[in-house]
C-alpha cells in the first residue's frame, strides 16, 4: 500500500542538489524517491536520539556511586 504524497517545495545549495542528481543517476532512483528516504531517516535518527539520551542519563543515575569509584 503506497502512502499518500504530498508536493514539497524548498533551497537547496546548487552543490548539493549537483550531487543528489548525481546519486539519484547512479543508482537509478529518481530524486523524490531519494529525497523521501532521507527525510525518513533523518526524522527516525533525530526521535531516537532523545531515547538514547534519557536512557544514558538514568543509566549514570543508577551507577553514579560505581562511577565515583572508577574515577578514583
């Protein structure tokens, strides 16, 4: 089943757009199929990183005394 698209409009420095029509050439995929995957990625990374983030910070929480040992 294929999601809905919308069209998008947007800047782009010229050499990065050089270099997506570049991409986009050599792996026989056109530009918004790229474009889609790397906003997909880009989003996914970026709500990972605050999970990543909080679970760090519990994990130092639970081991501050194992640390202050370490450290010593």
């Amino acid at each position: 089943m294929r999601m809905a698209a919308i069209k998008i409009s947007s800047k782009v420095e010229k050499e990065h757009w050089q270099a997506l029509q570049e991409l986009a050439k050599e792996s026989h995929q056109s530009i918004a199929g790229l474009l889609t995957e790397a906003i997909s990625d880009f989003v996914r990374k970026r709500r990972l990183r605050p999970v990543v983030l909080d679970h760090l910070e519990d994990s130092m929480s639970e081991n501050e005394e194992l640390g202050k040992r370490l450290a010593e």
